[in-house]
C-alpha cells in the first residue's frame, strides 16, 4: 500500500495537471457558496472525471484504485453480502480466498469506520478484508448491475394481482408507494442496469410483451397480465408530457429520472396497434464516457485515414448507418480528438446526447423554430471552427451543410445511407449539386455494430469449408475461429459488448470527375476500390478471423459479397 501525501486535494490535481488555477479558484468559491466536498464539486462543474479524481483520492489515501466498469466481479464474493447491505453501505465485494480468509471490497469512502465495521460484523469477523477505492458512481451501477432488480421484479409481480385497482396517475397526486408504480420504476431501473438501449411495450390481446434491447438484439425479459398496461401506458404517457386522451394517433415525449445514481433522459414513442398501443422508450445516458477515437477498435489503417480526413481545415465529413449503429458514438469521438482551446466546436443535435466540455452544444427545438438549417444558420455567426450537425434530413439542412464548409468551415453530419458509397446519390438525390458534393466532400463512414464473443466462454473450433469461403481464407489450411457458448459472466448469451465496422470512402480526383458526370453507384464503387476502399465486410472478416467475434454476427449485418462488380 502506498504512503499516501498530506498534499490538499485541490493542489494535488493542480500539479497534475487535471485542473487549472482559475478551475480551482471557482471550485473554491463555490464550495463557499454551496458547501460540499471539493471533489465532488469539481466533477459536477465538469473540470474533472470521476475516473481521474478516484486515482488521485487513492493516491492521497495510500488506497489502490480500481475501474469497476473494467473489472470481472466473483460470484462467490457477491454472496458473502446480501444485496440490500451492499446497496446501504454502498460496498462491493469483488474477490474472496476462503482458504486465507480474505476479502477484497471497493468503496467509495474508505475512512468510514462505521460501515467497515458493519460489515465485519456481518461476516462475525471471519475475512480479513483489503479496500480498493471506487468512484461513486461506477460502486452504483456496479452494485445495480450484480445483484439487480430482478428479485424486486419478482416480488412487486407476485403482491400484484390482475384485478389490482388503477392508481391516480396524475402527477402531483400519485402514490409512489402503488406496487405498480414500484414495478414500472424497478423495469426502468432494470433495463439501465443491464445496459439495455431500448424498451419495448407490446400489448397483445391477453398479455403484456416487455422486450428490452441489449448490445443490439431484442430480448424478451417480462410477460405482464394485459389489465396492468392501461395504468401503465397512462402513466408513462403523463412522465413524458403526452395527450393521455390520445389513442389513435402516434404521439412522442421525453422525460428524465435518476436511476441508480445516473440522470437518464427517455425518449418516449408510441403507435396505435390492433391491440391497444405499443410503447418504446429510448435509453439516453449523458453521464456516459466519451470513447477515445483510438480506443474504437479500429484496423491502423483506418485510424491513419481518419486522422489524415480530420486534418484537412475544411469540408464535410459524414458518418452513415441505420438507427443504433453507434454513429453518434463515433462522431463524438471524432470531437473528443478535435476539441482544444484553440478551437471553437458548436453542435445541433436532435437530441444533445452526450456533455461535451468546452463545445457549444444546441438542441433542435421546433417550437422555438430552431430546426437544423437554421441552427446551422444562426451558429455561422457565432464563429465556430468546427460544426457538427445531427442529422442531414432535408435539402434546406444539406445546403447549408455544404454552404458552411464552402466558407473554411469543418462540418461533421449523419446521414442515412446504406453505405459509404450509397451517401453519393443520396446528396444528390437531396438536391446537392454533384460539383459541389465533389468539391467540398473530405470523407464518408459508413458502420455497423457487432455483438462480441464472451472472453470468458468463447471456444476454439476449426473452421468449416464454408466458414473458409465465406471469409477468403485458404480451403486447404487449417484455420481456428471461435464459437459463442455461454456463461454467468454473459447472462448465457455467448456475447459480451459490441464494437464498430467500419468501412471509410475517401474521394480521389478520379472519384470526384465521376460524381460530377453523375455516374452509377455501379460505377463510383469500382473506382473507389481501385482507390483502396476497402467494404464493411472487410472489416467484419477481420474481427472474425481475430477471434473477436462470429461470422454469423457479421451476416447479421453485412452482406460479405458486397465487394464483387
């Protein structure tokens, strides 16, 4: 264990260079206005991460640290504590040797001796017991995440009868104590815990169908009697500010709610349906880290193309992709690598998703008539270096896309499109002028997500004659791929995670002459691979043949024939 420093905490992360002076000086007097821990304050202010003020606090206590969001928990740890002591004293249990009685534990307080000693006591002084020092929040979703909702599920389901009466679901008026009420909050909680992006509410003519969308697959979790989703629906429809008399038509909303330490935000849909209406919400966790552009997992190569795209003072770059296909994921990334002081970053976005620090970030609001042409409008006179646009939908917002980039500015979008190549006609389709697309376009994206293997489960296998085909390999050389199996680690699933595929078009000069003469996609793709485009499936055979993940979650998503003329 290391010694630790009497250096106050302020001063520690100064000479470290996590804050600056001016930082720490409003820090201070904010902590005199509001008095709170200064530590807390500065990751509230945004000066600091809660990953680099957990170091430095291990640092200063002589504790060790650890990343509970990177980190394997052991089963048989978890059961030497109940679930509801670990949620009160805000403790994990994470490795245990029964044969020297020893007990590793994180905590976000080390100094408390009263919960130390609780524990002690209920383990009757058995383990001697080693503290690593965890972030609050990541000791909250950790703790959420290993011992869960699903018993609570259980129990609300089983106090719950069909004939329960409706509760008043009017705001200021409803009882937070309603077993339904309980049970609609525990789903909630249990969706973010398990990292799910969407939730699915679909009557059907006896029951109700929960689903929740986890590492991009539907996955049924919850069969509710069908006389719960009126109270339900009305409820959810009240939260996101919806017309709860409206049936018959779509409707959309949003709401906020903080689970498990996090403020989540919810974007609410509903359709009507034959047999009532079907709800989704969509997850949002702005309190996500932004993912360094070279912790993507992407082939060098790629990599060094997009650091050559970025260079480049001006012109547009687009990312392409279904919905869900990580594309705002990467564009943030993409800005994370760009934002320094000596630079001005402005966003509009439908909605603002993550919390960029020191970017300009705008939400689209309609009613305000602030659509994406005119943000772009009103932002060029705010003197940006960067712009990013969320979504290109319209020939207004392409225009003034391309228009901003003509004036030296970096304009960063999304587009639908099925490909990199597919993005070409589509602009023009939109009503942009081939010789301006070839003029100021630096560079499309185009991705996919993929479910990866398990690391603790996957297996070796050798590859089928088909397999070798399909992927390009050798039909005579033996060759290892690995199989999905499943484990407690991966909820039995087989697959843990996801990452991006990516496929980069970088217009050459050849390219461009051909946009501008309006030639086939036929045609822009033989170009393109004579340039050195390489396709999706490119890099999907690539994670397959690395062990990373299967061919069939890459045929889920990429068709491995698309490089053919």
């Amino acid at each position: 264990m290391n010694p630790g420093t009497d250096q106050p905490l302020g001063q520690l992360l100064l000479h470290r260079g996590y804050i600056s002076q001016e930082q720490l000086q409003i820090a201070v007097q904010e902590q005199g206005r509001h008095p709170q821990l200064l530590g807390n304050l500065l990751v509230r202010l945004g000066f600091v991460s809660e990953s680099h003020l957990r170091d430095i606090l291990a640092e200063k206590l002589g504790q060790e640290s650890i990343d509970l969001d990177q980190t394997v928990i052991s089963p048989a740890a978890l059961q030497l504590l109940p679930g509801t002591l670990a949620r009160r004293l805000q403790v994990l249990p994470l490795a245990v040797n029964f044969d020297a009685h020893h007990l590793s534990l994180a905590i976000a307080a080390p100094n408390d001796l009263d919960t130390l000693d609780q524990v002690r006591t209920h383990l009757k002084n058995e383990y001697r017991i080693s503290l690593r020092l965890a972030s609050p929040s990541e000791l909250r979703r950790a703790i959420a995440n290993h011992y869960g909702s699903g018993q609570a599920i259980t129990q609300l389901l089983q106090a719950l009868e069909p004939d329960t009466p409706a509760i008043d679901i009017l705001p200021n008026a409803a009882d937070h104590n309603s077993p339904l009420l309980q049970l609609l909050d525990a789903l909630l909680a249990e969706a973010a815990q398990q990292g799910a992006s969407d939730i699915h509410f679909e009557p059907e003519s006896s029951f109700l169908r929960i689903r929740y969308r986890l590492d991009g697959v539907l996955r049924q979790t919850h069969t509710l009697h069908r006389s719960f989703w009126p109270t339900l629906l009305v409820r959810l429809k009240v939260m996101s500010g919806m017309n709860i008399a409206e049936t018959r038509a779509p409707q959309d909303g949003h709401f906020s709610l903080m689970l498990n330490g996090r403020n989540l935000d919810f974007r609410t849909a509903t359709h009507p349906t034959l047999h009532g209406e079907n709800l989704v919400l969509r997850l949002l966790d702005r309190q996500k880290g932004i993912v360094p552009l070279d912790q993507l997992g992407l082939a060098p190569h790629m990599l060094q193309t997009l650091h050559e795209i970025m260079a480049k003072p001006e012109g547009v770059v687009l990312i392409t992709g279904p919905t869900g296909s990580g594309k705002t994921t990467t564009l943030y990334a993409l800005l994370h690598h760009l934002n320094r002081e000596a630079v001005n970053i402005m966003t509009l976005e439908d909605p603002v998703e993550y919390l960029l620090p020191q970017v300009r970030q705008t939400s689209v609001n309609e009613n305000a008539r602030l659509d994406f042409a005119s943000g772009i409008r009103s932002m060029m006179r705010q003197d940006p270096d960067i712009i990013l646009v969320g979504e290109i939908r319209d020939r207004d917002t392409a225009e003034m896309a391309f228009r901003a980039a003509m004036t030296g500015h970096q304009v960063y979008a999304t587009l639908h499109a099925n490909s990199a190549i597919g993005a070409l006609p589509r602009l023009i389709d939109i009503g942009i002028a081939p010789e301006l697309l070839a003029e100021n376009l630096n560079g499309v994206l185009a991705q996919r997500l993929v479910r990866l293997l398990c690391p603790h489960c996957k297996r070796p296998a050798s590859a089928t004659l088909d397999e070798r085909q399909r992927l390009g390999l050798p039909l005579d050389q033996e060759v290892v791929l690995y199989r999905a199996m499943g484990c407690d680690a991966c909820d039995q699933q087989g697959f843990r995670g996801r990452r991006a595929i990516l496929e980069i078009l970088r217009p050459s000069q050849a390219l461009d002459e051909l946009i501008v003469q309006r030639a086939s996609p036929r045609s822009l793709r033989r170009q393109a691979l004579t340039d050195g485009y390489r396709p999706l499936s490119q890099d999907g055979k690539r994670l397959v043949i690395d062990g990373a993940t299967t061919l069939d979650e890459i045929l889920r998503v990429a068709d491995l024939t698309e490089h053919l003329i």
